[in-house]
C-alpha cells in the first residue's frame, strides 16, 4: 500500500505500555476516535490505544493505556502534531465565550 509511506514521519505506532514491544501490523485494526483494546504479542500485557485524528492538521496520532480510560478521556488528548484537542473545539466555538 503506497500510503505507507505517508507514515514515514510520524510516530504512529502502536507501543505496549508494559514492554515498548511495538506492533506495526495492526494499523487496520485501529478505528479513529475508539479506544481499543490489544494483547502484546511479546510480553502479553493487555493495553488500550486509541487513534486520533486531529481535526485542524489531520495528523493522526496514538496514545496508549495500561487500563481502559473513560470514553470521554479520548475528547481530552492533544495532537502529538499541534497540540490541538477535541476539547479545545468545542471550548472554541463562535459565542462560546459570550455571556458566561
Ligand atoms: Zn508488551
Ligand atoms: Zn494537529
């Protein structure tokens, strides 16, 4: 898949929590804005990651848990590329600081 090639500068990679094994195969598996559970195939730890695509730059980016964060944690991470999170979108919306 030539598209590959587009991850050459990125850090997009799935890492375990436990060991630092990385897992580069399973970029399909990876649903933007899901928070996914994997065994390591080194170690067998169990971890959670989630792929986020960044809404201003479209740089996608991987964070990883030891344990499973709340559904809403995943609204509050930062692109590893500009900083930018989901949070900040809603905060920033026209009117948003209007009135309160
Ligand atoms: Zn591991
Ligand atoms: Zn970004």
């Amino acid at each position: 898949m030539p598209s590959s090639l587009l991850l050459d500068s990125s850090t997009l990679v799935i890492q375990c929590p436990h060991c630092g094994h990385t897992e580069p195969d399973d970029y399909e598996l990876m649903l933007p804005d899901c928070i996914e559970q994997m065994r390591c195939s080194r170690c067998g730890g169990v971890f959670h990651f989630a792929l986020l695509e960044c809404r201003r730059c479209a740089s996608e980016s991987v964070f990883h848990w030891l344990h499973r964060p709340a559904d809403e944690a995943i609204a509050h991470l930062a692109c590893h590329a500009c900083g930018y999170s989901h949070a900040q979108d809603e905060a920033t919306e026209p009117g948003a600081h209007a009135g309160a």
